[in-house]
C-alpha cells in the first residue's frame, strides 16, 4: 500500500494523538509504519498534523493500538464567524443566550433567561452587544427550528395556548414574558406579532385603546383573551389579617412589587392613590420589581415578602390567600400587516376553541367568554 496515496496533504481542525500513544507503549516511527503500512515520512506528517489520514489508515492505526479511532485523532474547536443581528430590545440582558427570529423580514435577536422567557426555549448561540447597538451572534453548531411567532405579554395562561399551537399545528412559538408597557412597545417596533396587554388609561379609564393610540404607528387590531381576576396575594390563612391595599402600609409586613410599566404595578399605583395611600410608606414597594405574576406568588408563598398583587390564579395555583382587587380585560394585540400570517391565523383559531377557553377558565380567577374575538 502506497503511504502518500493514503494521506491528504492539507490544514485540518483534526489534532493527532498518534505520537502520544507510540511513545507510550515505546514504538519508533519506523515501527509504527511497518505495522500500518505506511513510510516514516507519512506517520511523520500525520502525527505533525500536517496530513489527515485515510479512513482505511486511521483504521489500521487504531487496531495496532488497539483502541477506536476516536482516541487517535480529536477534532479541535473551530471558531464559527459571528453575525451581527438587530437587537429586538427585548427579553434577557446580554451577554447570554439569544433566539433568532424574523418578524416582518427583520431578522432579530432576543435574549433568553429564566426569568423573560417561557420554559427553556433552546437558543441559537450567544450573543452579546456590539458597539453599534445590534447583537453579536456566536452560533451554536446545532440550531433550533425559526420561531413561526413571537409573542410578548404576561398572561400565564398563554403557555395553554402555546402548547396546542405546537402540537396541533406545529408551530414554534417564542414566548417572552413581559410587562403590558414593554410588550406594546415591543410591537410598535416591530420586533413581535403579538403583544398582550391590560392597560387602563389614567384618563378615560379605558382599557388598552387610549395606550395602542399613542405607542402603536400602524392600524392594529385588539382581540379578547380573557377578563382575570386580580388580587392582593397573601400567607395561607392570611395571617397578617389584611383586609385590603390600606393595610398594606405596615412595618411589620413587606411587599412585593411588579416592574414599572406593567399593568400590575399601574393598577396597584391607582388603588393606593383613591385610597390616600403613599406607597413609600409600603415597605417593598419601591424597592422590588418582580418579573410576572407568578414570581409574585413564588415570594409570597416562599416567604421572601407578606404580600403582592397578581391574578388570581397563580394564588390559587399555591394555595395562598387572595383578596379580589380589581378585573382587567388582558387582549391580544396584533399589527394589521400581520393578520394574514399563517401563524397568527392558527392562534386566533386556537383561542375560538371552546376547549381552550374551558382549559383557561379552569384556572380560576378567568372569564374567557370573548376570547378570540375583535374588540
């Protein structure tokens, strides 16, 4: 067998253990040779890494080592070249893991987290900020499927709806828990398709539409998803004895807050204000910013504050105490260009399911009446 014939002569991201193995069991290059085959100037050039062997030489190889090929030659870590993507300002901080997503023929990045994201959604690499205000992407060898929509909003209950989008029509959704605020902010930018909201107007006392007015640049439409119960989260029993927000403002009990802009915190910030209420006089109050309902009940149930307000069903969900503080509409907001879209044709089908409404109204603290359908 011709040794030059059985060697490629080229750069190679394969890093050779020959030469640590012969030396191990004390063989010459010469040796080696003769039991694979091969001339001295062959091995020399594999063992350099200067040649990257035939699969019938590495074969030979393992078998006078007796060990798999695998053990021989090791593929070395290559860098993968960066991409530069729009930052869709929304989700995780960065440096971490991004998900990359096309929404109206903008490729964007979102940064993922426990704490913005729904589940694990699996990334596409990481990311960090790049001094022109976009995101650098290191991606990952292997890549998950483009998400089909991007949602924003608070609504635990959209996890129900998610999940029967994937498993009824296969869909990838991206799923980035957020603030009302943040969330229509998001679709004014054009970085999401849908954004759900509960915001009441300090105004009109209208709901959502005074707020799409002002943020939205484009006609858009408002769907129903469900009207929830929110409520003032307590202790099992309600050990404390609050009866409502005017109890709050004790030094033996800590609050927990929402992040500013989301409808949670607005709502608290109105109710404290008809009741004459200073909300630095809540201990807590300006100093926690919790991300979504459920990381109000998880502290309230924890232990880590006394009280906060959240929908009913994340209390219901840990068996705390609630006290009924007000009822939102929560809607689905979608850009106008976006409602021919496959996928949020399928979303909007989904929520016209009279067993996706019975699944949400299970939760407790939900009427889903009108959910799918244009405000």
């Amino acid at each position: 067998m011709s040794g030059t014939r059985s060697i490629a002569h080229m750069p190679s991201p394969l890093r050779s253990c020959v030469r640590a193995l012969r030396e191990d069991v004390g063989w010459s290059q010469t040796r080696l040779a003769e039991l694979v085959g091969l001339t001295r100037q062959s091995l020399a050039a594999i063992e350099n890494g200067d040649a990257v062997p035939s699969t019938e030489v590495a074969l030979r190889l393992g078998r006078a080592f007796g060990v798999p090929v695998e053990e021989l030659f090791r593929l070395e870590d290559v860098p993968r070249p960066t991409e530069l993507v729009e930052s869709a300002g929304i989700g995780g901080s960065l440096p971490g893991r991004v998900r990359i997503a096309t929404v109206g023929g903008r490729r964007v990045a979102y940064g993922l987290d426990l704490s913005t994201t729904s589940g694990t959604p699996t990334a596409d690499g990481l990311g960090e900020p790049d001094e022109s205000g976009r995101v650098r992407l290191s991606p990952f060898a292997e890549r998950p499927p483009a998400p089909d929509l991007v949602v924003a909003g608070c609504d635990p209950a959209f996890g129900l709806v998610r999940e029967r989008l994937q498993r009824e029509h296969g869909l990838e959704v991206l799923w980035l828990r957020t603030g009302s605020r943040a969330a229509l902010e998001a679709l004014a930018r054009g970085v999401v398709h849908v954004a759900g909201l509960h915001l009441e107007d300090p105004q009109s006392g209208a709901y959502n539409g005074p707020w799409i007015e002002r943020l939205a640049p484009f006609p858009t439409t408002r769907f129903g998803f469900a009207i929830w119960q929110q409520s003032i989260l307590l202790a099992p029993g309600n050990p404390l004895g609050v009866r409502g927000v005017t109890d709050l403002a004790r030094p033996d009990l800590r609050f927990v807050n929402r992040e500013p802009g989301s409808g949670s915190r607005a709502l608290v910030e109105r109710a404290l204000a008809r009741c004459g209420v200073d909300g630095a006089a809540i201990p807590g109050y300006l100093d926690t910013s919790a991300d979504g309902h459920e990381t109000v009940a998880r502290a309230v149930a924890s232990g880590a504050a006394h009280a906060g307000v959240a929908i009913q069903a994340v209390g219901h969900a840990l068996d705390l105490a609630t006290i009924p503080l007000a009822e939102e509409p929560y809607e689905l907001v979608v850009p106008n260009h976006f409602l021919e879209l496959p996928g949020v044709h399928a979303l909007l089908g989904v929520l016209r399911r009279p067993a996706v409404r019975e699944q949400v109204e299970a939760l407790t603290g939900y009427d889903a009446v009108a959910m799918g359908r244009a405000v």
